[in-house]
C-alpha cells in the first residue's frame, strides 16, 4: 500500500475504504503501533497508543517527513477511525504523549449507519444524566434544540437514555470509560460543534488549511430559511436601507441609540413591528417583554412570565447558585401553596418535581417548554394590545427630524 508523499495525492487517497487498510495494518500485533494498558487519572485503559508513536509509525511504514505523518493521522481522526482519549473537541494528533485509541468497526463510516437526530438526541440526554447537566456548550446548544422540537416524543427519548445509563454502570469501569469515549468520538465526528477547526499544514506550499465541518441540512432548506428571513428583516437593517433619523455610524447624531434604548418610554413604530415577527422577538426586546407583563397581569397570568424569567436565570447563571435558584423557583412557583403557583399538566409536573431532587441547569425544561407554548398562544391577543396601546409611537420610517408630537405614553 504505497503512500505518495503529496499532500494532494494524499488527500485522494484517503477515502475510506482506503483508509480502513491502513488503520488495519495499523493494529497488527507484530508490525502495527504499539499499544499497551495507559492510566487515564484513576481509570487503566487497555490498548491505548500515543499521538507520536502513531506519528513515528505512519513515517516510517509509508517513508514520509514527520509533518505529513501527522497530517496524515489527523486525516484518520477526523474521519473518526482513531479517537482521542483526552482532547475530544481538536480532532488532530498530537506529536506528544497524548492518548488515543482505535475506534470500534461497529462505527466505521464504511457501515453507512443512518445518523438519527433521535440516537443523538438520547446520546445527550444520556450525557445529561451522567454530567447532572453539565454539557459541552455546543451540547447544550444541540440538547436545547432537540429538546422544542422532539418534546413531543421527549419522554421516550428520556426512558431510553435512562435505559443505556443503567446498562453502561453495569459494566466494568475500563469497559464503561472505553464506549463512552467511543461514543462521544462517534458524535464529534457526525454531530460536531458548529465550526470545528482541523489545522494541516500543507507540505507544498506551508499554507494552513483548515478543515470546517457543520451539521448536514439540505440546502433548499437552508437557502429558503435565509431568503425568508432577509425578506421579513431587511426594513429593520440600518445597514441595508437608510438608518432614520440619522446614521449613529457615519454621524455624531446619536437619536437613533436614544429612540432605541433598552426601556425607552415610547418605542418606535419599526421596534413594534419587529415584535410581531415571532413570539421570540417580543420576549427577547426588554420593553416588549414589559408590555407582555402588563398584558399578563390583566389576563390574572403573570406568574407565567416570572416563571419562565426565573428558568432563563437558572440555564444561564453561575453554578454556585444553581442548587439555591432551583429550590427558590420550586417554593414560589411549584410547591403546593405556592405564592405564584403556576398551572402546568400533572406530567410535567411529576418530571419536573422529580428532577428537582438533583438540580442541574435544564432541570426545568419540560415545565419552561409548557409555559412558553401557553403564552405563545396567548401573544396573537398580545399583539393587538400593544397596537392599541402604542397607536401614538414613534414614526422612523418616514421622515424623522423629532418625534411625532401626537406620541402617547404606552
């Protein structure tokens, strides 16, 4: 199996049946990389091989410099034959100490095992569990997103990972540490963060190439979601169509930042038109989220608000906190009695109760999810409220010296 030593021949070269010769010859007991029994902090992991000899290895079979070598072995790791056992996040070798193992065939890309959102999806609620919510932010990022869209089948998913943890502490320590580090190795690869760099080094030239993998989705898809969006919010660009009244970039006229702080007293027309975009919009602009509050205590439900605030203040707060918030949230909002007791089904109310036993950041998702369709629902009465209540705001989209003088007080 001759090696050219190009890096463009060698980029040919590496499809994956080609590559699955390689990482064979690779494990042979007499002629391969050599492996042996390596601590990982307190657990022995058996056959494990080191970044350089795996380097020093691939020079010498294939008669390259050390550099190629590695370019090469990072090729292999990205596309997912050798794992790290540290490291899991940079899929390239080190020319250290570092560890790394081979992966199992079960998840060779050459068995073309279809990459299910629903095995993902379980993988991190497994994860989830094992970490007592403590995930990678990418993860955390994938989990959220699983979780609104598959929380109609999210009680499955959870009784399968619970399932799959069960099983896995049944194993031996080494055993365990070892799939859960070919699992994790298998995600990266198939399920990686949003950008992940893989820095070669090309041998011609010395340039640095990099490696960007994203999430597989059809491009229609995609191309559709952008032209949608660039339709509904290309009024509200001040860098697309002229910034009213004055551009703060280009000029020392800072009204624009003035119509458009935080909690201005009146908002502008085109910020009230921004929050009937979606449900997001108007929770996410701090006056439009004011406005929502005094729509929810004249509908008797702002404790629906306060709630999902306080769950938003649990996901992304310290994790000193955390245990405290969690146990504040369930006396105010949950408990029987509760001074702001919130109505949500005895399902989710049973999950939520019992997840509260070992807190963690999304301990509440299931309740917050409930809570935010409830007031999604009730938004379509919302917006026609905040019309009535701002038929005096501030016009930017015509001319815009000084505000209309026929403004009202919201």
């Amino acid at each position: 199996f001759p090696l050219p030593s190009s890096s463009t021949h060698t980029h040919n070269l590496l499809s994956n049946q080609s590559a699955e010769k390689v990482v064979l010859e690779m494990q042979d007991p007499k002629t391969g990389v050599k492996s042996q029994p390596q601590r990982l902090v307190i657990t022995t992991i058996p056959h494990a091989i080191t970044g350089e000899d795996i380097i020093a290895w691939l020079a010498g079979r294939f008669q390259i410099d050390t550099q190629e070598a590695r370019n090469f072995g990072s090729m292999l790791v990205a596309l997912g034959y050798i794992y790290p056992l540290q490291d899991h996040k940079r899929l390239v070798i080190k020319p250290d100490a570092s560890l790394y193992r081979f992966q199992t065939p079960y998840f060779w890309p050459t068995q073309q095992w279809p990459v299910e959102d629903t095995d993902y999806a379980i993988y991190l609620a497994k994860r989830n569990i094992r970490k007592k919510g403590i995930l990678e932010l990418h993860e955390q990022e994938h989990y959220n997103r699983l979780h609104k869209w598959m929380n109609h089948k999210w009680d499955f998913i959870v009784m399968q990972a619970k399932e799959q943890y069960r099983a896995a502490k049944e194993r031996k320590k080494p055993d365990r540490v070892v799939f859960e580090c070919q699992e994790r190795a298998y995600w990266v690869v198939h399920r990686p963060p949003v950008r992940i760099y893989t820095h070669i080094n090309a041998h011609t030239d010395n340039r640095s190439v990099f490696l960007t993998f994203s999430p597989r989705v059809k491009s229609s898809v995609s191309i559709g979601a952008l032209v949608k969006y660039c339709a509904t919010y290309k009024n509200h660009d001040p860098f697309l169509l002229k910034c009213l009244p004055s551009n703060p970039w280009l000029t020392d006229d800072a009204t624009y930042w003035t119509l458009n702080m935080p909690n201005v007293e009146i908002p502008t027309k085109m910020r009230v038109e921004r929050w009937t975009f979606s449900f997001g919009e108007l929770l996410s602009d701090p006056r439009g989220r004011n406005d929502f509050r005094l729509f929810l205590k004249k509908e008797f439900s702002g404790e629906n608000l306060a709630f999902w605030e306080s769950c938003e203040d649990l996901k992304w707060g310290t994790a000193a906190t955390m245990r405290e918030k969690a146990e504040q949230i369930y006396k105010t909002f949950l408990a029987r009695g509760a001074p702001r007791w919130i109505n949500i089904d005895g399902k989710t109310m049973e999950v939520t109760v019992k997840g509260l036993k070992h807190p963690h950041r999304y301990v509440l998702d299931a309740a917050q999810t409930h809570i935010y369709m409830l007031m999604k629902k009730v938004s379509k009465r919302t917006s026609r409220w905040v019309q009535t209540q701002h038929n005096g705001v501030v016009m930017i989209p015509t001319s815009l010296d000084s505000p209309s003088p026929n403004t009202t007080d919201s």
